[in-house]
C-alpha cells in the first residue's frame, strides 16, 4: 500500500520535486496527500499545484507560539489522512506535541554527513572546515536537531578550488536520488531500527552505490 505522506517545506521545494519526478515515474509507492509550508512565497507551493497535489499554507507568524502553530499542523496533516511526515527544506524546529502525533514517521534530510555540521549551515559549515568529502543524510526525527537515526548517506567528494554555492549544488543533485530512494524503502516497510541504528531488509534488486561520482550507502537500487 501506498505511503501516505505529508510534505513540509519553506522553500524551494526541489526535494519535493524529486518525489514527485520519482511518484510521476511510477517508482515511489507514496500517495502524496498534503504539502504544507509555512511561508506564502514557498516555491514549494507552486511545484505541488502545478501537479494537482493538495496544498496548504499556515505562516507561523500568524499564530502566536510553536506550540499552537505545531497543532494547527498536526490537526491539518491528520485531516489529509497522511501518517509520514517528510521534511524538505522545513526550517523550523518541531514541538515534542508534534513528534509525539506522528511518533517514529517523521524523516528529514540533511546537507552533510551526520553527525557532522548539524544546523542551518550544514553544508557551508562542511565546504569552510575543509572536510574533503562533504555529503547529506536522511534520517528519522528525534527531538534533538540533525540527530535521529541515519537512514541513507552519500559521500560527496569536494573539489579543490570549489565554491561553497557549487558544492551545495552537488550536495542538491545527491539528495535527490537518495531521499526518494529512503521514501520508496519505507513504503516497502523494510526499515527497522535496533536501537538507534536503522536496518534495511535486503532485496534482490540491483544495486548501484555511486550516483555521479558521490558514494552512496546503503546503495541505491533500480529506479533511484
Ligand atoms: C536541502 O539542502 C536540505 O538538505 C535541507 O534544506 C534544503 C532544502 O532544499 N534540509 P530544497 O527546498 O528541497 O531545494
């Protein structure tokens, strides 16, 4: 059965976009019930209509505490019927009310190889460390920020001489094969955790751990 999710973002979006590329492609099992951003100007938005998926705005600003904004939330994605929620580029920290509704479904992605360059900055923090290999995460939400249990990374080796606005864009072009693939392997109900540590039940699809020249692992299988 399709994985019914909910997708937050505040901005562009282009993490939806590769779910929906993904959904549109016939390889993600997801039934994509409610994008909901928390800023009118959400680029976001304008992907999820341009395809007929049901949106909502709620700008935090109209709502006077977290705690009341997360219950508007939680009351709309539960309306939806969605009972995975999908961080995309959602730049707020969630309440523990709200981890609590929706308890162990809630995955975000990261732009760099955790536990390293948690934070808004993950990325940018990664290019001026000098780190040589840079990367991003996907992984469950806990209520500590960047820090649940990791479900895929990829290893995205910097250039020399590389800009940070280059390198954020080959973290991009990763997140985008690897998010929906994280997606398509809980639809497939083949994610458990021992602890903190995620386990993946193995399949006989093929398996192909580089995309571009990024090592990715777990691997990513047909279709990602
Ligand atoms: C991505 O870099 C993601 O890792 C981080 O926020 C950014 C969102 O980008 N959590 P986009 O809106 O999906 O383009």
């Amino acid at each position: 059965m399709a994985l019914k999710i909910a997708v937050l973002a505040s901005g562009n979006g282009s993490n939806l976009q590769a779910i929906l590329d993904k959904h549109a492609a016939g390889v993600l099992d997801v039934d994509i019930r409610l994008v909901l951003c928390n800023k009118r100007n959400a680029y976001a938005l304008e992907r999820a209509e341009a395809v007929g998926v049901p949106t909502l705005c709620l700008p935090h600003t109209d709502y006077p505490d977290r705690e009341s904004f997360d219950q508007a939330m939680i009351k709309a994605i539960q309306e939806s019927g969605a009972d995975t929620i999908v961080l995309a580029g959602y730049m707020r920290l969630l309440t523990s009310a709200f981890l609590q509704a929706f308890a162990g479904k809630v995955i975000n992605i990261h732009p760099a190889i955790l536990p390293a360059f948690a934070g808004v900055r993950g990325a940018a923090d990664a290019h001026e460390y000098g780190v040589k290999l840079a990367g991003c995460t996907v992984h469950f939400v806990d209520e500590i920020m960047d820090h649940g249990p990791v479900i895929i990374q990829a290893a995205v080796p910097v250039n020399p001489e590389e800009d940070v606005e280059t390198l954020k864009q080959r973290i991009h072009s990763a997140e985008h094969r690897v998010y929906p693939q994280a997606l398509q392997w809980l639809a497939e109900n083949r994610l458990s955790l021992e602890g903190r540590v995620v386990r993946l039940a193995s399949s006989d699809k093929p398996k192909l751990a580089a995309a571009g020249n990024c090592l990715v692992w777990p691997p990513l299988e047909e279709g990602f």
